[in-house]
C-alpha cells in the first residue's frame, strides 16, 4: 500500500492511496479517542481515482485503518473537559 499527496483541511485528511494496482482518494476525520488505545481516524469517504466507485472490500478498508491509527497509549486526561 503505497500513500501519497495527504492534503489535511482542519480535521480532514484526503489521501491517494494505491491499493491492487488501482488509485484511490480516501478522506478520514480525526477524532479524538475514547479509550486509550482507541483509533483516532476514521473514514468518512471514499472513491476510485478511475471510476469513482466504492469497490473496495471491508478487508482492504480496515488495513487502510489498521496502519494510520498506531497503537498509541492515549493519555486519556487530555481529553476530558
């Protein structure tokens, strides 16, 4: 899985992402987690550069999850209000 041209718009990333040899523009939103090791991105959107269908299986979209949400041990105090 290759990444590129990330373009971050307040809480908003769109990045191209090259997966099976197809292009696609995906658009996650940072949140902030519940737990601490919780996921902070989330996909709010997607396309094929090509056709713009949404033809990607539920597998390829949790990889794409899995590898920008780290494992990181939130401090969960930063977050309360």
């Amino acid at each position: 899985m290759e990444m590129r041209s990330f373009i971050l718009n307040g809480d908003i990333l769109s990045v191209e992402v090259s997966i099976d040899d197809n292009d696609y523009r995906l658009a996650v939103k940072w949140t902030a987690p519940k737990k601490p090791y919780g996921d902070t991105w989330i996909l709010k959107s997607y396309a094929n550069k090509l056709t713009g269908k949404k033809d990607l299986s539920e597998e390829k979209i949790a990889e794409f999850l899995d590898i920008i949400n780290a494992d990181w041990n939130w401090n969960m105090d930063d977050f309360k209000n």
